[in-house]
C-alpha cells in the first residue's frame, strides 16, 4: 500500500516557526527594511551593522511600499468583510500586488483591473514622479512590494525551530514495513522537515542531486523515479510544491565577456556550502546566484507558477503519485488551495479507482470549522466523503500525545 501525506503549515507551528500572522504583520511594516546591494530587502539589524546614511536615503521607498501595501489590505477587507472568520494576510497582499505588476507589465494582461489601478493612481498621492509616467511607478511598486513580501517571508522562515520531536510520525511512517511507500508535499517554504529527517537518519530524496564541486546541488527530478528501484532502505521522496527558502537559480558567468543567450544554461539549485561560491566549473566560469528565493506566495496566483520549470515537474509528480497511491494523508493543510484542491478532489471522486481510496484529514479545528474555511468545491465533499467511510478526521494537532503514526497507521488500514 502506498501512502501520500500532504502537509501544510500546521506542521511547523509547534516549532513556533512564524505564523501566517506573524509574517503578515512584518510585511506591513517596511520601514524595518532596507534594500541591500544585492538588491534583497533585509531587516535592519542595527545601527552599528548597517549605514545609518543607506537606510535614511531608502526611507522614502519604503515609506511608499508600506502605503501600497496597507491601500491593498484596505481593499481585500471590503471585500471580505462580510465574512468575520476571514482575516487579511500576506498571501492576498502579493496576490493584489502581482496582478497589478502583471498587468502594467502585459505579463497577463486583465482588463477588470483597470478600475482598481485607476483607485491607486487617484487615491494613492505621491506615487508617481513626473506626471504620464504614473503606470510605469506604480508597475515598478507593486512589482517592488512583490519582492520585498518575498524577501520577509524568506528570512523569517529562516528562524531556529525550538522543536522538532513532533515530527517523529513522520519519520515512524517511513520506517513502517505494512506500507511499500511514503511520500510527502508539502506547501511549506520552510527546510523544518528535511533538516529533521535528515538529521534522523532517514533517506530524503528531495529531487536535488549531490554536492558538486561548486558547493551546489542541482535540481535533478528523476532523481524521485530512481529512488524507487536503486535503494534498499527506507526512502522518503519529498515534494515541495511550492519551493523553498534554500532554492536558488543559478546561471555560469563567462570570465571575460557576457553570454549571448544568458538563460540557456540557468538551473536551479541550492547552495550547500556557501565556502565553494567563488570555485569554478571546467570552462572557468562561476557560477552566479540569482536574486532571491525561489518559492511561490500569493492566493490564486500560484496556480499559474505550476506551469512553470520546475513547479509543472513537481506538480506531475503529485497527480502521478497520487493516482498510484491508496491513502492520503493531510495535515496541517486548511484546503484553501484551489489548485491542490483540484488534484484532490480528482484523486477521492472523479478517477475510477476513487471507491478504494481513503483521506485522513487532521486539523486541530472542528470538522464544521474546516468545512466552512475550505474552498466551496472540496468543503462540501467532505461531509459525503465521511459517510461513505473513506475520510476519517481527527481533530488534533500536530505535537498533541494523542497523534502518533500508530493512530493514523490503524486508520489508514482499517479500509
């Protein structure tokens, strides 16, 4: 029997990693940031670690990416406002700002957006330079406001975890020998789980390869398919399907002149020793980090990103492995994705093997309170799915005594 486990953010929060909350209220205060030579936006550490002049010259942008942003907050509230259970967060706020980035920029370009830019020009003072240029400045902040909620969701999540025992049932899984195979995705940005398993002994194929000689591991997606028949201990393939703060793209920079196509060599990849940066491959060239993290944020959104490189391999490999699984798992996941949503309301319903097939939902939230904050599409599934006996729910938490791998193991089985 094969097992799927989709997991959410409620996975990190008993290692008090920062919450949805926590990050929303960094993002909407700017001023604590500065943008650095690299062009990344970090926190201002303190008066002796960075230049009191750099920071005072940069005031002004950050002073306007924090009206920008608030002005945004303020329109998804009318929005939602009939709605009391659903707060503002820093996912709806990269998701408005991107749109208008996206727009502006004839990225994707969306005709219902031009009352809401128009708002912004009219109601939003000081945006703009010089006058015909007020599309251009305003692109430019909203793609601004973009990097910089990267940038604090980045650094944030790089936080020590103060504990990590409570992901054990994860580890238990896989060194459980009823079931043939273990796979995980995740939606977390955060390295909490690999750095676990890792550190445990367990066997993580994550799709990345092996250090090479420039202190990078490559991205490598056959690398899941190999795991399968090349190991005889216990492997656990991990999926993070919406990136990682780790993951960086890279591009071999020619030693005495520029390329002329760029992008033909790029990859992706994360840097595990920062110590080989500056080592060369056997044609000379370094091999130059690019910008920040590549993760996904936003709402809706991030179903376009699927499409892209590396996200439409991770994205196969979840409606492959799930269609040769029996069993998922989900935890700590509030099913408001639609786009994952999507795969598994297929996965239960739409596909002719769904009669064998069992959810386990856990969520520390009553069932009602789940159905009601879930997507229209899966929440009223999963009171039929219930009575047919193919979705068990615990409502417990991650960390809580009572949630072992026995419990769901029993669970999983009885069907």
């Amino acid at each position: 029997m094969n097992i799927c486990f989709l997991l959410g953010s409620g996975i990190s929060n008993p290692a008090e990693l920062p919450s949805v909350q926590d990050i929303t209220t960094q993002v909407l205060s700017p001023k604590d940031y500065f943008r650095d030579s690299d062009e990344i936006y970090r926190k201002i550490a303190s008066e002796n670690q960075r230049s009191p002049i750099l920071v005072k010259m940069q005031m002004p942008e950050m002073e306007r990416i924090e009206q920008f942003l608030r002005w945004l907050k303020a329109q998804a509230e009318l929005r939602y406002a009939r709605d009391s259970a659903r707060s503002v967060n820093y996912e709806d706020l990269a998701y408005l700002a991107a749109q208008i980035r996206d727009d502006l920029s004839d990225e994707y370009e969306n005709p219902a957006l031009g009352p809401l830019i128009c708002c912004a020009l009219n109601t939003l003072p000081g945006l703009c330079a010089h006058a015909g240029e007020e599309c251009t400045k305003l692109g430019h902040l909203a793609e601004e406001s973009v990097n910089f909620i990267d940038d604090v969701v980045a650094e944030m999540l790089c936080k020590p975890p103060a504990r990590k025992d409570h992901l054990q049932l994860f580890l238990d899984a896989v060194n459980d020998e009823r079931f043939d195979e273990v796979n995980l995705f995740t939606l977390n940005h955060d390295t909490l789980l690999e750095r676990f398993l890792q550190k445990n002994g367990g066997d993580v194929v994550d799709g990345f390869d092996q250090e090479d000689s420039l202190g990078i591991r490559r991205w490598n997606p056959r690398l899941f398919d190999c795991c399968r028949t090349h190991t005889a201990r216990p492997t656990v393939r991990l999926y993070k399907l919406h990136g990682s703060i780790n993951w960086r793209r890279f591009r071999p920079r020619e030693p005495h002149k520029a390329p002329l196509n760029p992008w033909l060599e790029e990859y992706v990849g994360i840097r595990s020793n920062a110590d080989l940066s500056q080592e060369r491959d056997e044609q000379g060239r370094t091999h130059e980090e690019l910008m920040r993290a590549r993760f996904l944020t936003g709402t809706f959104n991030k179903m376009l990103n699927y499409l892209d490189d590396v996200f439409l391999e991770l994205h196969y490999c979840f409606h492959r492995t799930l269609d040769e699984s029996d069993r998922l798992v989900v935890c700590g996941y509030g099913l408001g994705d639609k786009g994952i949503n999507k795969r598994i309301i297929d996965w239960m319903v739409l596909s002719p093997e769904s009669a064998r097939r069992k959810m386990v939902l856990i969520d520390p939230r009553s069932f009602e309170q789940v159905q009601e904050s879930s997507r229209g599409a899966i929440g009223d599934k999963l009171s039929i799915l219930n009575v047919e006996g193919r979705l068990d729910y615990f409502q417990l938490r991650v960390g809580s005594p009572d949630l072992t791998w026995e419990t769901i193991a029993t669970s999983l089985l009885a069907r």
